[in-house]
C-alpha cells in the first residue's frame, strides 16, 4: 500500500499550481492569457488554441475536484470565509477599498486558494477526521 497522506508541501505545491492557473488565464499586470487573446480578438492562430485548450484542461481539471470535494456548500463557505477575512483587513485599515487593483489580486489569490483546498480537501478530511471519501464506481 501507498503512503497516501499530504503534507504542507503538498498543499503548498496544489496552491502554486492554482495560483499559476488563474494567474496565466488573468492577471490585471496585462501578461495574461486574456490579454493576448483579446489584442488581436477575433483572430485566433494556432498557438493560442491550443494555450487556450492547455487551460482550459487545467480549469475542467481543479473545477471538477473542486465540485467533488467541497460541493456548493463548501465553496460558498470558503468565498464567505475569505469575503469575511477581506472585510476584516479592510475594517483595520490594512486594506483600502477603494484600490481595486489590490482587490482583484487578492481576489486571484482567493480563487486560487479555493481551486487548492478542492483539489486537497479529501486528504485534509481524512487527515483530521479518519474518514476517507470513496467515488463511487459502478461496475455494471
């Protein structure tokens, strides 16, 4: 048997690899997928497809873990945990809410932080609970 369990460096490694998925889609720097893709919109070559399939694999890939793991439920609790913990930071003054540039990297970062808990939260669970999460396979 496999040694199934997950470290911080594992969460750490699924948070980078989210953060440079949301990162390379969009990113208010304007080096992003979106920008490229909008500079010469509708034109489209090859290359840009298939960057644009290469996300597009990497989003139906952590969406789908995601889904599966925290459900609707838990992503609303994890958007209101991080909205909560803005408003705080913006209630102490560490935060100014008037800088929407700050607003949507902090936003990226939540997204991120989102699509790495979906894609860890089976091993968390496990890890304080003892409760593995079973897919069910129908073999019919």
């Amino acid at each position: 048997m496999t040694d199934e369990t997950l470290g911080v460096g594992g969460v750490a490694l699924r948070f980078a690899f989210a953060l440079l998925l949301v990162l390379l889609t969009f990113n208010p720097t304007g080096h992003s997928y979106y920008h490229w893709l909008a500079a010469d919109f509708p034109t489209i070559d090859a290359v840009k497809a298939f960057a644009g399939i290469v996300l597009l694999i990497g989003w139906v890939v952590f969406l789908t873990a995601t889904a599966r793991s925290l459900g609707v439920v838990g992503v609303l609790l994890a958007l209101a945990f991080f909205a909560a913990l803005v408003w705080v930071a913006v209630q102490f003054g560490w935060l100014d809410a008037g800088n929407t540039r700050a607003l949507v990297w902090i936003g990226l970062v939540v997204a991120a932080a989102i699509l790495a808990m979906g894609v860890s939260w089976s091993h968390i669970r496990r890890r304080l609970t003892g409760q593995a999460d079973v897919d069910e396979v129908d073999t019919r």
